[in-house]
C-alpha cells in the first residue's frame, strides 16, 4: 500500500491558546505554530507521513517565508520501528542540512521520538525545506511520522 503524504502550507498560527509546547495540538490541525519572546519569534513547520514508513525521498517542500535559523529537528513516529532504528535526513533547497551524517534525527528501535541539531542552520526568505528517510526498522518499519523544524526568527 502507497505511503500517504499530507501536504501543509505555511500559515503563521493566530490561535491565542496555543503556547510553546507543540503537544498542545496534533500536527494535522496546524502546519505551522508561531509565538513570541522578547527577541525572537518561534516557528515550526511540519512534516507528516500517514501508514508504513519506507525509504526515500517525500515531494513535499515548505517553503520559508522570511530569513530565520533553525535551532533543531523533532521526529515521531506513531508505531515505534523494531529491528533498526528510523534515521530522517531535511534538506534545504535540495541539499541535506546535517552534513556530518551522525546527527540527523533518529528514533531507536523500540522508542516513538528522537531529534538531532542540523549543521546548516540559516534559512532565508523562499529556501525550501525537503525531507528523506534513510533507513527504517527492519522487522517493523514503523508508521505515521511527524518532522518538526524548529526554527527561530531574529526581531530587529
């Protein structure tokens, strides 16, 4: 069966209610979650993939609407992989943001989350975010991902 993607589009998050922790609602209700500290505004753009996990390439880009850096990327799967661990690479404009490979967000073997801090972290106004998973469990692949980028915009 083909693994389901969920497009999002970039739509800054006006609902008072919603504060810095991102459980507060599923990724499927917002693409996008917004807030406000005294020198930055917080952002997260989403990723989602319904069903079975399988390598490769996702189509799905989001493109960024104005210059921000990216502080790290949060991943969770709904079925926990076994025999491997889940490895997801994001790509900014078709080139992988964690060139050293060792710390691209992973999700061991038993485990539902994991995260990793990217080596390139400066997004400006219209780059594209993609994303790959590189490697899946080997008994069970594990189902229903989330990417979360977080990312940080600088108030002049």
């Amino acid at each position: 069966m083909p693994t389901k993607i969920k497009d999002y589009q970039f739509v800054p998050d006006t609902d008072p209610t919603l504060g810095s922790n991102s459980d507060e609602k599923t990724p499927s209700q917002k693409a996008v979650r917004t807030f406000v500290t005294n020198r930055f505004l917080w952002h997260t753009l989403f990723f989602s993939v319904e069903g079975n996990l399988a390598v490769g390439e996702k189509p799905l880009r989001i493109y960024v609407p104005c210059n921000m850096t990216i502080d790290h990327v949060f991943i969770a799967v709904g079925t926990a992989p076994q025999g491997n661990s889940i490895i997801v690479d994001v790509n900014k404009n078709g080139t992988t943001i964690f060139t050293s490979g060792s710390n691209r967000p992973t999700i061991v073997a038993g485990s539902n989350t994991g995260s990793g801090v990217p080596d390139i972290t400066t997004l400006t106004t219209n780059d594209y975010l993609t994303f790959d998973i590189d490697q899946v469990g080997s008994t069970v692949a594990g189902a229903d991902l989330t990417v979360h980028v977080r990312c940080k915009q600088y108030l002049s």
